[in-house]
C-alpha cells in the first residue's frame, strides 16, 4: 500500500517535471535545469557519503572537470552533446579514480582533508594552466551544435535544454538507483556501517571505496558536463571548494539515507537561495540557521524525516 | 600422520613494552576443537588478532594448510578459509538480520561485484541466508533490524555470518558471553553439531569451562601471552603448572575446579 503511494508520488513528480516549462513563469526553467543538474551531482556524492560512509570534500574537482570536458569539446571540435557528455563522464571518473586511488586508504577525517587537498590542487590547476584552459576567465564562447543520435533539437531553447536536462538525469538516476540497490551496493552499504566486519567476510574494502569513489566520479562528472551549455562557461569556480560544499550540503539537508534525498536538497537549496538572495544580501546566513536547524534537530534530512515517520506510522 | 590446517611457530606480540603474546607454539589438526583458556588479559584475543589478519605479529610466522599466511590482510586470510567472530558484537546494525547474512554470503559467491543485479531478488542467496538462520535458531528474526533484537540473538547472528563464508577453520572468540544459560546451552549444542559435522576446525575461546569441557578436544591455556600448557581435558587439568598458575592452588579442590568462572 504505503510502496504504492510513494511509486504514485514518484510518477506524479516526474509528470511535473515534465509539464514544468508550460505552467512556472519563464524564469523557473533555469530554476528547474538547475536543480536537476545539481541534484544528479547530490546523488553522486551520496553513492560515497551516504551509502558508503566516505564524506568527500572534493568532489567539485569531478563536476568541474566534466563541465570543462563539454565545453572544450564543444568550443574546438564541435562534437554532438551526447558524446561530450559522455567523455565528461569519462573524465570525471578517470579523476576520480586517481584521487580515489591516493585517498581511499584513509579514514574519516583523513579521507575529507585529503580530497579536500586534491581538490584545491585541481582549483588551482584550471586557474593557472592558462593555455589550456583561458584562466580565470575560463572555456567560454562555444555554440551549441547537434544532441546526438541523429535527434534534431535546439538546445539553446531553455525548454528545450530543460528537458534534454530532465532526461538525462532519470536514466542516470535510474542507472544510480540500480547500482545502490544492487548486491555491490549492499557491500557499500555494509561497509558504512561496519568496514572491519566486511573484510573479514573476504572482501577488500579500499577497492569497494575506490569503485564507488569512481562511479561517483563518473556522475558527477555527467552532472558537470550538462552544466558547461547551461551556463555557456566553464570557469575555475566551479571546481572551487565551496562547490564541493554543495552536494555535502544537499544531501544533508534533503536526507542522506534515502536515494531522493539528495534531490530533494537540491531543490530545497537551489529554491531558497534564489528566494532569500532576491530579498537580502545574507543568503550564508539564511543557510547557515537552516543547516544548524536542520542538524539539531532533523538529523535525517527532510525527506528522510518525513519518509522515517511516514513509513513507521502505523 | 596428517599435516595441521595452523602452525604456529614461535607467535608474539608486543604492545610498546607489554608482551601481549609471548612465543606461542601450536599446531591444530583438521577438525579438531581446541579451546583457548586463560584468565583476561591473557593475550587470546591478541592471538586470534594475528591469526585472522588484523594485526601484525612481532615476530613469528602462522601457516595455513602449509602455507604462510603471517601479516596477510584480513580479507586475503579469509578467502583461504578463515573466518572468525569478534567478542564484541560486530554485526550490521541497520540491515536486517538476513541481509546480514546475505553481505557475507555475496561476498562468498562473488555477487559483491555485480553491479545491476537486484540484491533482494537473489533467490540462491535468500534461500542460503534462510537455511543458516534456521540453523541457528534465529530464523524467524530475518527480518527485524539486526541493531534491535536481543544481545543473545546478536551473538547467534555473528556465528550466522562467520558461517556464511564456508570457511575451514572457525576461530570464536568468547561465543557464549553474555549470553542466558538457555542461551549457552543452545550455542553449545550447535557448535557440537557443527563439529561433529566434520566440515570445521574449531578455536573457541571461553570463560565458561563448562562449555570448554563439553566442546574442546583439546585446551590451550594462556597466561600472561604466554602458553602454560596444551592437552588433552584430563592432561590441562591435571598439569600441575596450571593448577598453581591458573585453577587455583588448591589441589584438593577437585571439584571447585571444574565450576570455577575463570
Ligand atoms: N591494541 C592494543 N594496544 C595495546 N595493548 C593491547 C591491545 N590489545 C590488547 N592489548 C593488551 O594485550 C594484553 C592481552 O589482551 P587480550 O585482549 O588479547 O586478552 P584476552 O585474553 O583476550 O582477555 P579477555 O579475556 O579479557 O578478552 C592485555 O594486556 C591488553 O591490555
Ligand atoms: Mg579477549
């Protein structure tokens, strides 16, 4: 009954998302790409952070990369998206897998300082590597040319871009959603809430972290190379720590125990900071009371919260 | 004669300047039960440490079956057929008790790398995980959280997953602490059984000497990480380096012996 309504809820949600650019004012378009794109890049993170219990502070490196992958290949090659996207997810894993490689022996905090320290290498990298990748002024100028797979769209429509975005990140989501539920993604899991245990079963645990570090790696790159025609740049920033916050962020706030949490974060993030920066300066704030909330007391984020009690009542 | 399944030559293990075990030699037989005894602090969690991989010895080498198997990773020593308890619960806590099982049962079978298949939907690993719990009493606990049910139950349900993985030689590491006497003498039945089975080598470790004399074929006893002595019930209870050292003084006290909680 309770699996019904909530598979109800899902597909109601999904022909929202779909129907969105014909009933919200122009301006949520944007709003909504966003939020798809950012929650793909929650998701991610959540494969290492919540299914596996490895908390990365790095992981804008992954996202960045992917939206320079897209953006160059877009400004010097001209290649279909499709196949930018895919070289985006390829890089972000490839990333990924080397940072993974030199991080995933260490532990908790360990583990956060040292993606946190690769990260900031890698800021550093695309701000200074100026032939390469134009500096703080970043890939900027491409057009955007076919999709790929012979369909005819026009991206640059933001409806349109909309919902390439849209289905790019269901059948990502769905691909994710496998993998967690998965008998691999039931060794994540078993490894978040008891390492030792699981390498006693026989099982390296370093090489389960690094391929769920690299498969996170992958999507998030995916995430970064949708972002490189929706915001016609790829800029240092975005692989700047503060990026890697976000999906930390998100997932908290939108409840790191169930796969949508993170999704949820991200709208919830995305709205309110769009919200609270049209009214005050002091967006940090307005975020900073929210997460302290938050942690105090709806420890499991909000859609975990409502799903803990919703599922538990009678 | 056939060759032992463990050799251990000469095993230490310092902590800074406290010698937690101190030379220890042993040699067990395929299917034999061999309790360790010795009073805390006598180095037999340190012992099962080194064996099962999870730490170094200082010096000193362990052989599986003939093979040296002395500082391998936990996992490495795991796939050759070794599989142990912890004496401190160390379960899944948010999994069900049957996913519990089925982590390590998914290990076994290799599922652990697949990707796209449907963990819930893996009949075979079900139906494993079902069987052993059965076994061990615990069968209709399948589907509550594992943090939630019963210290006793726990305790069956680590013996469930140290099971799951088929190995050759079982080290249990005080299996029945804690546990109710209705308990004890339940884990003890089933250890019997599994002994008897002929498909394991048995390490117990045990305050309970009741349970020691019901299951071992044979005692080590430790004192102070070192070997007092090794035997058959009769041949550790009457050496007389243990009756000073260990049961107590008192010779005359046959009786008090075979009660006394160590
Ligand atoms: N990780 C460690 N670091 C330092 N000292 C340790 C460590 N582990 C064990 N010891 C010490 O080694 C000695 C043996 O401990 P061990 O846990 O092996 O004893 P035990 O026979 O299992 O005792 P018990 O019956 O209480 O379980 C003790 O003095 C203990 O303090
Ligand atoms: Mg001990």
């Amino acid at each position: 009954m309770k699996s019904a309504i909530l598979l109800g809820a899902l597909v109601l949600t999904v022909i929202l998302l779909i129907a969105l650019p014909w009933v919200v004012p122009y301006f949520y378009i944007f709003i909504g790409t966003e939020i798809l794109i950012m929650g793909l890049f929650a998701a991610s993170f959540n494969l290492v952070f919540g299914y596996t219990g490895m908390l990365s502070f790095g992981h804008a490196a992954f996202f960045g990369i992917g939206t320079y992958a897209t953006a160059m290949l877009l400004l010097h090659l001209q290649w279909p998206l499709l196949a930018c996207l895919l070289v985006s997810m390829g890089m972000g894993a490839l990333l990924a897998l080397v940072i993974g490689f030199l991080s995933v022996r260490l532990n908790e905090v360990y583990f956060a300082m040292l993606t946190l320290a690769f990260g900031m290498m890698v800021f550093s990298i695309a701000h200074m590597w100026r032939s390469v990748t134009n500096g703080s002024d970043g890939i900027a100028g491409f057009t955007l040319g076919a999709f790929g797979l012979g369909i005819d769209l026009t991206l640059g429509n933001p409806a349109v871009y909309y919902h390439v975005v849209l289905a790019i990140v269901i059948v990502a989501s769905l691909v994710l959603y496998l993998i967690c539920r998965s008998s691999f993604g039931l060794i994540l899991q078993a490894i978040r809430q008891n390492a030792e245990r699981v390498s006693f079963c026989g099982l390296n645990i370093r090489l389960y972290r690094l391929a769920a570090f690299t498969i996170s790696g992958a999507f998030a790159g995916l995430a970064g190379g949708m972002m490189a025609p929706f915001l016609r740049v790829a800029s240092p920033e975005m692989m700047h720590w503060s990026t890697s916050a976000e999906p930390v962020l998100m997932s908290i706030l939108g409840g790191t125990g169930y796969f949508l949490g993170p999704y949820v974060g991200s709208a919830l993030f995305v709205l309110l900071e769009t919200w609270i920066t049209s009214v005050t300066q002091a967006w940090m704030l307005f975020l900073g009371i929210v997460l302290a909330l938050m942690v105090m007391f709806f420890r499991r984020g909000i859609l975990g919260t409502f799903l803990d009690w919703w599922l538990d009542k009678k | 004669m056939t060759d032992p399944i463990l050799n251990i030559h000469n095993l230490t293990k310092r902590f800074g300047g406290n010698t937690a075990v101190s030379g220890i030699n042993l040699q067990v037989m395929p299917r034999e039960t061999l309790a360790i005894i010795g009073p805390n602090g006598a180095g037999k969690t340190t012992f099962y440490n080194m064996v099962s991989g999870r730490m170094q010895p200082t010096e000193g080498t362990v052989e599986l079956n003939g093979h040296d198997i002395t500082g391998l990773k936990p996992h490495k020593i795991s796939r050759m057929g070794v599989s142990r308890s912890f004496q401190i619960n160390n379960i899944f806590p948010e999994m069900t008790v049957r996913q519990n099982v089925e982590v390590a049962l998914s290990a076994f079978h290799g599922y652990s790398r697949k990707l796209f298949n449907l963990a819930s939907g893996n009949r075979k690993v079900q139906e494993e995980a079902d069987e052993l719990l059965n076994r061990l009493s615990i069968g209709e606990l399948s589907s509550q959280r594992a943090g939630i049910i019963s210290y006793g139950d726990k305790r069956l349900l680590e013996i469930a997953v140290v099971l799951a993985t088929r190995p050759k030689l079982v080290l249990l590491d005080e299996p029945t602490a804690g546990m109710t006497p209705e308990e004890t003498r339940r884990v003890t039945k089933l250890i019997r059984s599994l002994a008897d089975s002929g498909d394991y080598t048995f390490l117990i470790t045990e305050h309970d000497m009741g349970v020691v004399f019901d299951l071992a074929d044979r005692i080590l006893v430790m004192h102070r990480g070192e070997s007092l002595a090794v035997g058959t019930v009769e041949e550790v209870k009457n050496n007389p380096d243990v009756k000073k050292a260990y049961l107590g003084e008192d010779e005359d006290d046959e009786d008090g012996e075979k009660e006394a909680a160590v």
